[in-house]
C-alpha cells in the first residue's frame, strides 16, 4: 500500500510535514544548469555537472527525438519494423589494469552492457584507438587480447574501427572508442514512462566493487583491500531476468555516479519517487570500510558488472530469484520501490529508522575509473 510524504518522511530530521515538502523540493532534481566556463573533471562524472555539459551542449546543439531519451543508447527502428540498438562509449581508465579487469575488458563489456539495458541483443562492435606516440607495441598487443577474449565471451564480434596516433604528450597512453550495435527482440520494450507506484527495485549484485579496485590500484593511498573490479557482460543476466520478468520496465547500468545517480536519473524521467532501503544495499565488507575510510558514500562509486531493475510488483520474487541463480547475481536484492511521492526525488530510508534525500552526484571522487 502506497504511503503518505509525511509517512515516508517521519521518522527522519524532525521537520513539520510542511517544512518537509518545502525542504523536497528545494532538492527536487531538475536538469542543472552549465554555469562553467571550462570543462572540468566533473564534467565526467556522470552526475549534475555530466547532465548540465550534456543539455547546454550536446543536446542543444543535435537535439532530435531519438537523443532526448538520453539513454545509454539510441533504439533505431528498420524500414522493415526491426528493431536495433546502438550505443558509443569512450574508455580512459588509469591504470589500465587492474584487479579484475582491465582497460580492453572495458571497452568489450561497457559497450554490450549499454545494449543490454536497452533490451538489445549485443552483436557487432566497432573500435577506435587514440594512441599516442611512443605507446608500448605489446602494451597494445594486450589490450587487443583482451577485447578479442571479452568479445567472444560476449558473444559479439569488433568489425570495424579506426586508428589514430598522436604526438608524444597529447594523450595519456591511449584512449579507446566502441560502438556496438544489437537486435532488440519485438515484445521487448523498457521505458521509464512504463514505471509505476509500487513497482520494485531490483540490483542485481553488491555496489562499487569496480571503482573502489581502481582507486585502490593506483597505489596513492595506504590502504590494501582484497577489491575485485565486477567488469562483465550483463546480456545473460537480462535474459534470465526477462524470462522471469517478463514486465520488466525498465533497467540501467549503475556506472559513473553509481546507484545513487542512477536512481535520481530514473526519478527525474518517470516523474515518481524512488524509495531506497539502506540495510537491503548490497555492499562487500571491504569496499564499505574502503569508502568509510575514503570518506565516500557507496551509493556513488561506479560499477562495471551491476545493473538496476524496475519490475512489476508480482514479477519482483521471480526475477530476483532468477538473478541469484546466475554467479553474476549472486548478490541480488530487491532494495526498494517506486513510490508516488515525493516526486522526481529519490529517498534512502537509513538503518536507524531515519530518512534522506539522495541527490545526484556532485563532484569527481574517483576520476578516471572507466
């Protein structure tokens, strides 16, 4: 049963229901403005800033119906009705590898994974290398490897792609692009418009295992955590989920900004509330005493191997049931639900029976992490 604003927020910092709602909607998550004058790592972060630099910039200058979904990929529709979805990505990481994974499995998988949240089939992928001059040959020779390794685990083939070389100092190493394409099946379509009060969240494993074993493997803190990236494919994951699931609404890769901007992005498009539970967030030991140390909340660190679900409300045990079977979703859990309020606004009910607001991402805590 859907619950009052005043029910949700009771229990939180001890405001009058009205100075609540006031309160609310002073977070309310609107798209930000680009107030800067030059670009900043921020700008990179996939929080408020990405969104402002996307809006005043990109959207406004190619805006058409296809881009202002600002999903994680276009959904192209044939002469014929078929159905395809294509997705660009960029890959920058430092260091290029480490535990886990590694800057080639990236490129493979980041690409599929945006596919596979928009109900496609990933199938062919395309490639372009940035690299500059004096780039180690089997360095390069690696990378290579391990997308040729990451592909056919994916089942997707690299077709094409693009060379350039730069002079010494005009990149850091080497920047990789993909684009990839992949059928949707007809009966599939997940849109945020389909989301509605009372359906449920789910994750399909534990939060910020991939940017906390970056950050960990740059070397510059003292810290030494046995911390896995989750770099994956996720396509087989949906399609256990869609068979269980078969209402699913909606799903996201929980990237750059984590499952904190995520779950704003989702608010903000649906134009419902989003109402986390804190002790039902799955996060490794390690990484939480990480981010405690580092003073950085988990909500936020990317993942490379996680989405999150909207499923229908009688489709919530069965899809969650059909996630822990798979090892990739071994640690799935259902971690909240859409509610009808408060609107465009997302809210973490804590472990001591409080509340908060989850805003979006502001800042760059962990640059460079994809």
């Amino acid at each position: 049963m859907s619950k009052s604003t005043g029910e949700y927020l009771s229990s939180g910092p001890q405001f009058a229901e009205g100075e609540v709602i006031e309160r609310i909607e002073v977070f309310r998550r609107r798209r930000p403005r680009l107030l800067d004058d030059h670009v900043t790592l921020a700008h990179g972060a996939g929080g408020k800033a990405s969104a402002a630099l996307v809006d005043a910039v990109f959207l406004e200058a190619f805006r058409n119906p296809l881009l202002e979904s600002l999903g994680d990929g276009a959904i192209l529709t044939l002469p014929g009705g078929e159905r395809l979805a294509m997705s660009t990505d960029s890959f920058v990481v430092q260091p290029r590898r480490f535990p886990g994974g590694s800057l080639g499995e990236l490129a493979v998988h980041g690409t599929c994974n945006d596919l596979a949240m928009a109900g496609a089939l990933p199938q062919w992928i395309s490639a372009a290398f940035v690299l500059e001059e004096g780039f180690p040959i089997d360095e390069l020779k690696q990378i290579a490897a391990d997308m040729a390794a990451a592909a056919v685990a994916a089942g997707v083939q690299i077709v094409t792609g693009d060379t350039k070389v730069v002079p010494r100092g005009a990149a850091d190493g080497i920047f990789i692009t993909t684009t990839g394409a992949g059928v949707i099946p007809a009966d599939r379509t997940f849109s945020a418009t389909a989301v509605r009060a009372g359906d449920k969240l789910l994750l399909s494993g534990s939060m910020g295992d991939h940017g906390m074993a970056v950050m960990l493997a740059r070397g510059d803190l003292a810290i030494e955590a046995d911390i896995h990236s989750d770099t994956a494919s996720l396509s087989p994951l949906v399609e256990l989920l869609m068979a269980a699931a078969p209402s699913t609404r909606w799903l996201r890769d929980a990237t750059r900004g984590g499952v904190g901007t995520v779950c704003n992005e989702l608010a903000q498009s649906c134009g419902l509330g989003v109402l986390l539970d804190e002790e039902r967030l799955p996060v490794q030991p390690m990484v939480n005493g990480a981010c405690e140390m580092l003073g950085i909340d988990p909500l936020y660190v990317a993942n490379e191997g996680k989405f999150v679900a909207v499923v229908a409300p009688d489709e919530a045990a069965a899809g969650l049931a059909a996630l822990r079977s798979h090892p990739l979703g071994a640690d799935a859990a259902e971690v909240g639900e859409i509610v009808a309020a408060p609107e465009e606004t997302v809210v973490l009910r804590t472990g001591f029976g409080g509340t908060r607001i989850v805003d979006m991402l502001v800042g760059d805590p962990l640059p460079r992490i994809c």
